[in-house]
C-alpha cells in the first residue's frame, strides 16, 4: 500500500483556514451553487447503455435524488479549476451491493463509464477514499490501466445513513485535498490534470444532495 504524498504549502495553508474557521475574504470571488435547489439546469448526463437520466436523476422538496440505478454520473456543463467544493449529502439508506456513490472532480471528455477523473469515494464507511481513474496520475501513482486506489487516512467520518453529512474537496493547482464533515481524509499533488466537470456518481447507492456549492479558490 503506498502512502498519501505530503500536502503542498499552500493546501495546507487552505486546510489550516477551514479548521480554524476563518472568515473568507470579502473580496474572494463569489461562490456558486452547482445545485440550484429547483432543477437540473446546468447538468448532463452519462449513463451506462445510454439509459433515460430521468429514471436515476430527479428534484424534489429542494433535493437532488440518485437511485444509484444504472451505474452513470450527472455532471457539470462547464469546466472549474481551482476551487473549494461542499457537498452536503446523505444515503437515503444502505443496503448490501446499494451503498455506493462518489463526487467525481477534473472529469476529462469524452464522456463515459468511467471518465478519466479523480473520485472521491461514496461507498458507505470509505468516503475518504480517493479512486484515480485510468488516464489520472499524482504524485507516486502512475497512469495505471485500471482505477488506483489511495485509501483513507485513519477511520471512517462519516454519519450514520439517514443523516447529512458535509464532504470538502479542495482543488488547488495539482494538489487536492478530501475533507469529511471537518476531518482531512485524504491529499494527492503532482496531479497530471487540474481542471474539469464536477459530477456525482450513481453507483448502487440511493443518495441525495441537498447542496453542492464552488468557491474559487484566489
């Protein structure tokens, strides 16, 4: 098992902020909700034998609903590089081979099962798990021809199924950083790719997101 480089001065200098709760700068450019509470305006779909999206994806009550049926992603229509990424999220329950899902960050056309992309792990109990997906390098994992797992660092922080629970991607440069409900989970440098879509995985689990928001990164 290999084991997660060191972070880059900067991300740790992001990470520092976020756990000391500072105040974002008042002239830090303006977030955006990915998630507009309302719709899917502003996302795609790609799923496994070109299945209707309508049948995995939907909003209701201001919730973004996954079946996690059939395997596919929803993603973004536009690119982002350099940001911080919350997703508020929560199985809906978990059930054997139906507790699993993810948050895709740098997706790489074309679309595809699966995209070139790194994934932070949705499965129940290993969100701080990081997926590099063929075609996606960092700092001592290589290009592989199937998905590279870089594991968690330390026990699971997640919430019980039912409960919301608060997962942070921090994208700064070729660094990323993977927080859970305010834990560092996990961090990889030297990535080879550092923009892309940012989607959300259907993989068995019947999940929903109650917000997803960007803020740039200065």
């Amino acid at each position: 098992m290999k084991t997660a480089v060191p972070f880059s001065a900067a991300a740790i200098a992001i990470a520092a902020l976020l756990s000391a709760g500072c105040k974002t700068p008042a002239h830090k450019a303006a977030a955006v909700e990915l998630f507009n509470g309302k719709n899917l305006d502003g996302w795609t779909y790609c799923m496994r034998n070109n299945s209707d999206p309508a049948k995995t994806w939907s909003v209701r009550d201001g919730v973004m609903h996954c079946t996690g049926q059939p395997y596919g992603y929803a993603r973004t229509t536009q690119m982002y590089q350099n940001y911080k990424l919350t997703c508020i999220w929560r199985f809906v329950k978990v059930a054997p081979h139906a507790d699993n899902s993810g948050i895709f960050v740098h997706i790489q056309p074309p679309d595809k099962v699966w995209p070139v992309c790194v994934e932070c792990q949705g499965l129940y109990q290993h969100q701080g798990d990081i997926y590099l997906q063929p075609g996606f390098a960092a700092d001592g994992y290589p290009v592989e021809k199937k998905a590279t797992l870089i594991p968690q660092m330390g026990p699971p922080n997640e919430n019980p199924a039912g409960e919301w629970g608060t997962n942070i991607v921090i994208c700064n440069g070729n660094a990323i950083g993977l927080f859970v409900n305010g834990k560092v989970m996990n961090q990889i440098t030297g990535c080879n790719i550092t923009n892309g879509y940012v989607g959300i995985q259907a993989e068995g689990g019947d999940i929903e997101v109650r917000k997803l928001t960007l803020e740039p990164l200065e």
